[in-house]
C-alpha cells in the first residue's frame, strides 16, 4: 500500500476498501494520496517503504520518516567551547552568604572547590576571597559531543615540540660527556693507542692523540646511530627496516578534503592529483596516473594493446616472451597503417574533390606567432620594430564629433571639478568644438582671471594726507567735544513742534504706568532717527527733573 493507515487495526471492510483504493490510485482512476506538505505520493511506493514505523507514525499518510531529518547545526563549531579560567570580574572583599566556604566564591560549594583545601576557610577568616568563574552554557549537537577534540588548543601540541626538544638537548649533553670521559680521563687508553700510532708520524706527544685518532673514534660513535628508515644493529647486524621513511609524507595527508583524490587503501594507490591547483611538473606528488602516463609508458601500453589485439587474430605475438619481434611487429604494424591513411584521403579527394577545404591557414597565423622584433624602452616606446596595434574594446572609440579632436572625458577642470573637451576646454557634452579660440574664452572666464583683472583694474590707493598744524588740530578737537555736538549748546528750535513733542512724551508716560506688565516682554526694534524737535524736549525734561526747584 501507498499510503500510510491510522493507528489500530482495520476491519474486514475498511480493508477490502484500502485495497481497491490502494489499486484504484495505482491505475490512475483515483487521486494519489497527499502527505502534510500537500505533495501527492507516489501509489507505486510498497508498503515497507510507506508506512511509517510505530513510533513515528501520525496516522496520516507521509512519507517523512524516509528523508534525513533537519537538524540545527549552529551549534556543531569547533571554537564553540568554554572560556577556561576566566573569572567574573575582581573578587570580594568579604564573605557571601551561599558562598564556596574554602574559597569564597559563589559559583560553587565546598565540595566542588577545585582548590587547595585551606587550614581556616574564607568563611571564617574573610581572607584572599577568589573570584567568581563565568559560568557559561554551551549548546553542543551531536556531532560536537561526540567529538574528541572539540575545545582542544592547538597551542597546547607546542608543549609536546619543547618536551622532545629538552629530551634530545639532554641526550646530546649526556653523549657529549661520555666522549668527553673516554678522550680525555681515560690517559691510559690514551697513551695506549698514542704508542701504537707512533710508528705512523713522529714527533708526537705521548699524553695527547692525533687529530686521526679523534676522526676515528667519531666514526666508531657514527656507527652506532641509527640510519634513515631502518634500526640497525651494529653489533648483530640485524636490520630492521619501517614500512616507509617517516620523512616522506602519506599520500592520503597530502591534502585532508574529503572530495580530493580517492586513495584506495587495499592497494596504497591514489591515481588522481590531490593538489589540483598545483602543476603536475612542480607537485611533490601527482598521482599515479601521472607517473604512469609519463616517460615511455604510454609506448608500452600501446605495445601490449597491440601485442594482445595480434593474439586475438591468431599471430603468434608476445611482448614477454619475444619483445624485439613484437616492437619490429608494432613498428611495421604503424608505418603501414599511416600509408593505408594516405592512399584512402587520396583516393577520396581524387573521387569527390574538395582539396581546397582541407587547406589550413600557418600556425604562426592561427597561433599569433610572427618573427617581427620589437624592442622598447623604460617608457613604454618602441626603439626597434614596429609597435603593435592596441586591441580595442566593443565599444565605439575614438569617435569625435561637432568637430572636435578629442573625445569627451579627455580634459578635468580641477576648478570646477568637470569633464570635458580637451581640445577646447568646454564642459558641455555634446557642444560643438570652438578650439584655441574656446580655450581662451575659457581661460578669461575663469574665477581666478576675473580675480586677478578686477585687481589690477581696481581704483588707485587714496592720496596721503598732507600734516596737520597744531592750530587745525585744536580747531577740530574743538568742534568734537563742543556743546553743540553734545546737544548743550545753541539749537534752532520749532516752538510748536518742541511743545507738541513735549505733550506726546508726559502722555507715553501716563501709559507707560497702566502697560507695567509688558514691561518684561519683547520690544520692537526699528530704526528710527532722532529729529532736533525731539533732541530738545529730552533736554528740556531732563533739566526739569534735575533743577533744585
């Protein structure tokens, strides 16, 4: 059955009805069933396939519990992992209630404290109180749990490079003293092997050796180290070799991306390029194909293909047995093919023609090639030989219109930050070429010469006062300060106008005393001048309020 039935069994009935559903869908004549996406199923579908286990069924017919479910891989990061040893902010200065009763922190109890259990706790002494750690929640998937590296620090393997590095500085101390121990303390043996070299060179102190014997004896230390790829012993001369020189790279470690070249491990062969963006020619390692395609194997491959090609015809050829016989075979085999290819295109062009399709251009001309020698300079100009033409692009160049010699964007004005013509300074696209004549308009247009004409065509400098006498001075210092200008002194006055103007002031300020609450707001300005009428009636009431009567 297509579709996927409710929970609980079906009578007798129900599922006589389900089958000739199940049959009417699979010859067409009934609707296919849809699942909870709405995407009709397919009645084809057998029933293992479609009907959900029992503890993923939902009564209703669906077929996803057959697709991968969606699982939220946010989580699943390598560098998703607790902040260790970070502390939350500094410490306390007394004692918390709820605290870690060792160290003070509130971030665990007593028993989970991870340090050092104190004489008198910080309960009791409110003393070195730690802080508190940050306590962090990090959602890991599934993947993330079940891998074993998650939240390693590389930076930890650097630990591993110093212990090694340590160790071998040790062996070579510990090697060197022991040299030194057999050379130098051991005078005897010293002397030992002095006399019995003494017949070899003359004139050689007994308590020291010859820089020969120190060349032996590093010799007699060289041959107990180990050798490249092997252990051997030198005493038993038993060499025990490793299955491959521990300096050369694995195949399969060459590149780590699972989509790289397959490496098939029954037989250690990877036959693809693991660096594909690597040249064969400058790759450490290209692949098997690439070794076996290289040099006179493909030869050899043509020769067997040959050789087992002849024994399926009944020839007597083997490339093992008689490897001259089958290369002088192979040889012939070829040169008559090539005339049998030679007599059938002459045959054909003779019946049917058309030699002169078959013509090619040269290779120099379909290849770009040619033997023309051009030499240039630092600057890009040709010394020697003809320069060669500049490719152009798809779009129309070195169209000029209006009459212009240049293309539009030739020209900037760094003034006023345009593009224009450069043959005659114009700004204005699509205008038409005025030339040298439009350049200077240009020019004379400018911000910069207008400046510079209007300050050579600006009025000549006032003329310098001659010096005054002392009598003038004092004739001018007395007309500035004189009661006239003061407003004291004789002024020819309009009586009505003075009485009018002295009435129109007492009735402002019989106003002024009812308008007290506007005293604080905004005043009008205006520009108003003040008129002698006016001058004369301010002096008259100011003498008013100030004479003694």
């Amino acid at each position: 059955m297509a579709s996927a039935t409710a929970t609980g069994k079906l009578s007798r009935e129900e599922f006589r009805r389900q089958k000739d559903l199940d049959a009417a869908r699979k010859a067409g004549t009934a609707p296919a069933a849809l699942d909870e996406e709405g995407k009709p199923i397919n009645p084809h579908i057998p029933q293992y396939i479609a009907q959900a286990p029992w503890y993923l069924d939902t009564g209703a017919p669906s077929l996803s519990h057959q697709r991968i479910p969606q699982y939220d891989h946010s989580a699943d990061k390598l560098d998703n992992w607790y902040d260790r040893g970070a502390k939350a902010g500094p410490a306390a200065k007394k004692y918390r209630k709820g605290a870690c009763e060792n160290c003070g922190a509130m971030t665990h109890k007593k028993q989970d404290c991870l340090e050092r259990p104190r004489k008198k706790g910080a309960k009791f002494t409110n003393k070195d109180i730690a802080p508190d750690e940050v306590i962090q929640d990090v959602a890991s998937g599934y993947d993330a749990k079940r891998d074993r590296w998650n939240g390693y620090d590389p930076a930890e393997h650097k630990r591993v490079y110093e212990e090694y590095a340590a160790v071998e500085a040790a062996r070579q101390k510990l090697r060197e003293e022991e040299i030194d121990k057999r050379t130098t303390t051991d005078l005897a043996a010293v002397r030992k092997v002095a006399k019995a070299g003494k017949e070899k060179s003359e004139g050689r102190d007994d308590d020291f050796g010859s820089s020969e014997d120190e060349d032996e004896d590093q010799d007699k230390y060289a041959e107990a180290a180990d050798a490249v790829g092997q252990k051997l012993d030198t005493k038993t001369r038993i060499t025990v070799r490793n299955l491959r020189i521990r300096e050369d790279t694995a195949k399969y470690l060459i590149n780590l991306d699972p989509s790289s070249a397959y490496y098939d491990p029954k037989t250690r062969s990877m036959r693809d390029n693991p660096l594909k963006n690597v040249p064969p020619e400058e790759a450490r390692f290209a692949g098997d194909n690439f070794l076996r395609f290289s040099g006179e194997a493909p030869e050899v491959q043509k020769l067997q293909l040959f050789a087992w090609n002849a024994a399926q015809r009944g020839n007597d050829v083997h490339i093992n047995a008689l490897p001259t016989q089958g290369q002088l075979l192979h040889k012939e085999y070829i040169k008559k093919k090539e005339e049998l290819k030679d007599t059938t295109k002459v045959s054909i062009l003779s019946k049917y023609g058309g030699e002169e399709y078959l013509q090619k251009a040269p290779k120099e001309l379909l290849q770009g090639q040619t033997e023309e020698y051009v030499e240039y300079s630092r600057t890009g100009q040709v010394i020697k030989g003809k320069e060669r033409a500049k490719v152009k692009s798809k779009y129309a160049e070195d169209v000029y219109i209006n009459n212009h010699t240049a293309v539009w964007g030739s020209w900037y004005d760094m003034a006023t930050g345009q593009w224009g013509y450069a043959c005659c300074h114009s700004a204005v696209h699509m205008s038409y070429c005025t030339g040298e004549a439009g350049i200077k308009a240009a020019e004379e247009s400018s911000a910069k010469h207008l400046l510079q004409s209007s300050s050579s065509s600006s009025m000549p400098p006032p003329p310098v006062p001659e010096p005054e006498s002392v009598e003038e001075r004092k004739k001018k210092a007395e007309e500035l300060f004189s009661k006239k200008r003061l407003g004291e002194g004789e002024l020819a006055l309009d009586k009505d106008k003075l009485a009018q103007a002295i009435s129109e002031e007492r009735k402002r300020k019989a106003r002024a005393g009812d308008d007290d609450g506007d005293r604080f707001g905004k005043r009008q300005k205006s520009s108003y001048e003040v008129s002698e009428e006016e001058l004369g009636k301010f002096i008259v009431l100011t003498s008013m309020r100030t004479s003694p009567e």
